[in-house]
C-alpha cells in the first residue's frame, strides 16, 4: 500500500495472488502506479471469483476481495 520507492522506478511491476488479500486494492493499484516508469507494464495474476464460490474458501478473505 506504501512502497518505499521512488515514483517512476520501475519498467515493470509484478502481482502474484496477493491483490484478493487486499481490502482497499484501488490504493494498491495507485501505488503500482506511481512506481511504475511512463509506459510501464503492470503484470497480474489472482485467483479466478470461481474459486471464492468453493465451500469454506470464500470465507477465509475479505468481503471486498469477492468483489469484481
């Protein structure tokens, strides 16, 4: 949520399975943002909202994760 870079560092950012732990990961995104060069990429892979609907799983993470 608070990266301790400085803006526009970075030509690429990568995100495994962690924004669906996040609650407020418009914020997160934004600070993707800022560390990100003009022209960056942003590469992101989560769990799929069929894997909330599991038994239990949905449970274990925030209301706002189960959200698209």
């Amino acid at each position: 949520m608070s990266l301790s870079f400085p803006e526009r560092l970075f030509d690429s950012v990568f995100e495994f399975y962690v924004l669906h732990h996040i609650q407020d990961y418009g914020k997160a995104i934004k600070e993707v943002q800022r560390i990100l060069k003009p022209g960056g990429n942003f590469y992101a892979t989560d769990i799929s909202q069929r894997f909330f609907k599991l038994p239990v799983i949905g449970s274990l993470f925030p209301h706002e994760a189960l959200v698209i």
